[in-house]
C-alpha cells in the first residue's frame, strides 16, 4: 500500500506554516523536509510520525515508535490542530 495524494497534502498542510517543504516518497511512505532536513515520516498507511530522541518529552506522553527508527507518532488530537503540530515540528527540528 502506498499513500494517496490526499494523504500527502494533508501532512504537507499540517506543517504548512513552517515555511517552505519538500516531500519525497520512499517505501510507500515519504518524508517531510524543512531547509533540507527530515523532520518528520509518514507511514504508507498515513500515520503522521515526528523525528526526536525523546518523546515523551516531545508530547508530554509515550507514543508509537516507527520501527527502530527515532521516529514517534503524532497524537491523533494533535492532528486536528496545526499550531500545536507546527510546535511540536520546530522543537523537534531544534532538537535534530
């Protein structure tokens, strides 16, 4: 399974006020890039992951890691909110 245009745009919306993104599909899935650094994943099956070392003191809370890979899911609340997602995204980027 591969993510849909839709899924796609919505990520890309998401984090639309950090400025200027790329995206690049691999695996099903792509990454999210700000200034030519990953920041973020989505899965092929559309879950929104940030990069970081610590998560719970990203989200203030345990969350879903990507595999092996520092990468932690986004909290289903955060995704109806783009402040706060564009937050958690600019701290994560600090922390890189």
């Amino acid at each position: 399974m591969s993510l849909s245009d839709g899924d796609i745009a919505f990520a890309v919306d998401l984090f639309n006020d950090l400025g200027a993104l790329t995206t690049r599909k691999m695996f099903g899935g792509m990454c999210l890039y700000h200034d030519g650094t990953v920041f973020a994943l989505q899965s092929s099956d559309g879950c929104l992951y940030l990069k970081t070392k610590n998560p719970v003191a990203l989200f203030d809370a345990q969350t879903d890691q990507f595999h092996n890979m520092p990468y932690y899911a986004i909290p289903e609340d955060i995704l109806d909110d783009p402040d706060t997602a564009c937050a958690l995204a600019r701290r994560a980027l600090i922390a890189l």
